[in-house]
C-alpha cells in the first residue's frame, strides 16, 4: 500500500515537471503572443534552469535550521507564486525574469524532498522512496506534458502557468495534511553545509551525473528532428512518441529505486550507465527502422530516469551531515547535464551530420560516466557500507 506521506512530493515532482517540460512544445505560441523569436523564447528555457542551478544551495543554504516540512512549504508558496505570474507575465521582460525565480525553488524542493523521502523509508527502502518521489516527475512527462500543450496550443499558453499554479496549491494542500514533522538541524550552517565540496568522493558523484546522465540529454534535446526525420515519424504522431518515452520514464524511476535497493546504488549506477551508453549505441545505429527507434524511444525514456535514486542514495553517503545541501547540488548538476547534453549533441549538427550524430556524443559520455563510475566503486565502496549503517540507524531514529 502507498504510503500517504510520500504523495505530497510526488504531488509537488509532478507540479515542477510539468512547468519545466510543458514549456518546450509551446514556444513557437508564446513568442508569437509575447512578439519575440522562437530562439528569444528558448531563453526562457535557460532563465528557469539558471533559477534552479543558483536557487538550489543558496536556498537550502539558508534553511538548514528550520523544519523540513516548513521549508518545503515555503517553497512550494514560492513556485505556485511564480508561476501564477507568469501566466499574466505582459511582456518578454518581465516572463524572463519571472521564469528565472520560478526555477528557484525547483532544486531545493527536490533537495530537501529527496533527504525526506529517505527518512520516511524503512531501512533498505530509502532508494525505493526517493523513486516514489520522483514518480511524480515522471508522471507530468507521461500524462501532464501532453495534455498540458495539447490546452496551451487549443486554448491559450497561459493556460498552461494556471494549470501548474493550481498543481502548486494542490501540492501545498497535501503538504500541510500528510506531511509528518521531522526534526530541525539546530546546528546548521551555510558554511559548514558546503564542506562536503572538500572531498573528491563528493565531487566524483557531481561528475558522473554531469557528464554520464548528460548522455543521455544528447538523445532527447533532439528527439522530435531524429524521430521525424531518420525514423520517419509523421509530425502529428510525435505526441505519442513523447508519451512513450514518458511511459519508460515512469517504468525507469521504479526500477531503478528497486534495484538500488537490492544491488546497492554503486553497482546499479554501473549496470544502468553501461545500458545508457548501449541504448544510446542503439539509437546511433538502428534509429532508421522504425519499429526498433519506438522501442529504443520507450527503453533511453526508462533508463533517463532509472539513475535518479541510485546517484542521490551515492550522493548522500558521500554527504552525511550536509545530505540537503549535497541533494541540492545534485540537482545542479542534473540541470548541467540538461545543458551539456544539448550543446554537445547539437555540435555534429552544425558540422552537417544527421540527426542520430548526437547519440553517438551521447556514447562517448556516458563511456566516460561509467568509466568514473567504476572508480568510485573502486575506491569508495567499503567505506559507503559503513556510512549506509549509520545512515540507516538515523532514517530509524527519526522514525
């Protein structure tokens, strides 16, 4: 059975996924609406990612002292504000600056989300709850991101801000309600937060997330030209394209929690890179058949998502007492990922190359994320088996 505590996170994922995707099949709308280019309207794109590689230590930085429930709260008032005012956003000016604070409290929710989760687990359940978490993220892919821009083109963009804000007070509900109180961190400090930047083992899990799960971004920043174009997909049907991956994607998180869980989250990180970089391969080789580029779609949507639990569970041993701060830089870094992905894939390009060149950038880094993965195995593993003892008798205590 579900347990109810968790729901208000995924609420919450489902309410940040749907605002940071919705946004990439309406801007053709928006900068016809707003009187810009569609490439001005990408900057919009940009603002919200930059809120959230900013927003995420500084906010989790100044809040380390207040109860977890309380700050999630905040940032959930935060982000139904934001986006509120964005769906009555007059000018480009203004919506440019408005997505920039909507993006501020998406890394810290997760954050914050991410050490809640784990401590609403039992032992050995912490990466299953933290997948749950982000099942609400994978949700808006498979379900919200479609009907969402299927409103925004029929009816108006705006629309689109006001569904997502009405999801925040939704969230926020669901926070107050099922939400337990959890125990403040008196002695927290933002200095002291950012300790865990001294250590290499910290600083091996930001990379495997920023250039191995980047990969992976090289194959969906170019999904809708690779699937139309090599595959041979007609235009209309890419919303089904979409919700596949999105399917995969919720399929992915679960399992990727599961294993986790059973394997331990540094040889599921291993394992789940290893596909990546074969799926990716795949997509290289075989996308011009179309039956096989559907079922690569379903299968690169999985494993984008499957990383998740494992890489924050290996992020918080590596973090033990600064496990906020630690999850907010991961989200930075996924966001990094999000940026590289485009910018490297997109280099074959505009060199002339097809549209599957990217998959094959995409090769190339999760090769290296792997590669840096096994190292961290190598050099870290024994010492995590003692910092998960002690981390599974403080998820207990809080309990």
């Amino acid at each position: 059975m579900l347990d109810k505590r968790i729901i208000p996170l995924a609420i919450g994922g489902l309410g940040i996924g749907t605002t940071e995707f919705t946004i990439m099949g309406l801007l053709p709308d928006m900068a016809k609406t707003l009187q810009i280019t569609i490439p001005e309207a990408g900057h919009l794109i940009s603002a919200y990612a930059l809120g959230v590689v900013i927003g995420a230590p500084i906010l989790i930085g100044y809040s380390v002292k207040f109860p977890p429930k309380r700050v999630l709260i905040v940032l959930m008032i935060l982000f139904t504000l934001f986006n509120a005012l964005s769906a009555v956003a007059p000018d480009y000016t203004s919506m440019l600056i408005i997505r920039f604070m909507s993006g501020l409290p998406h890394g810290a929710f997760f954050g914050v989300g991410t050490v809640v989760a784990s401590r609403l687990a039992g032992k050995g359940k912490e990466a299953l709850y933290i997948s749950l978490m982000f099942t609400g993220l994978t949700v808006a892919n498979l379900a919200m991101v479609p009907l969402v821009t299927y409103i925004g083109h029929a009816f108006h963009w705006r629309w689109y801000f006001a569904i997502v804000a009405g999801i925040g007070v939704l969230s926020l509900l669901s926070l107050k309600l099922w939400l337990p109180v959890m125990e403040t961190k008196e002695d927290g400090h933002f200095l002291e937060e950012l300790k865990f930047l001294k250590h290499k083992q910290s600083w091996l899990v930001l990379l495997i997330t920023a250039i191995g799960f980047g990969g992976l971004f090289t194959w969906f920043s170019y999904i809708t030209p690779l699937m139309t174009v090599i595959a041979g997909i007609k235009s209309s049907q890419m919303a089904y394209v979409m919700i596949l991956a999105g399917g995969g994607m919720v399929v992915g998180n679960l399992a990727g929690g599961f294993l986790s869980d059973k394997l331990g989250p540094e040889r599921t990180c291993c394992l789940l890179l290893f596909l990546m970089m074969s799926s990716l391969a795949g997509v290289y080789f075989l996308s011009a058949y179309q039956n096989i580029a559907l079922v690569l779609t379903f299968i690169c949507g999985a494993l984008s998502m499957s990383v998740s639990s494992p890489i924050n569970i290996m992020m918080m041993k590596a973090a033990p007492k600064s496990e906020m701060m630690a999850a907010a830089f991961m989200q930075a870094a996924f966001n990094i990922a999000n940026a590289m992905g485009a910018f490297l894939g997109g280099i074959p390009l505009e060199y002339g190359l097809s549209f599957n060149y990217p998959a094959l950038v995409g090769v190339g880094m999760t090769f290296i994320g792997l590669m840096i993965s096994i190292r961290y195995m190598y050099l870290y593993r024994n010492i995590n088996e003692g910092v998960e003892e002690i981390l599974g008798d403080y998820v207990s205590c809080d309990q």
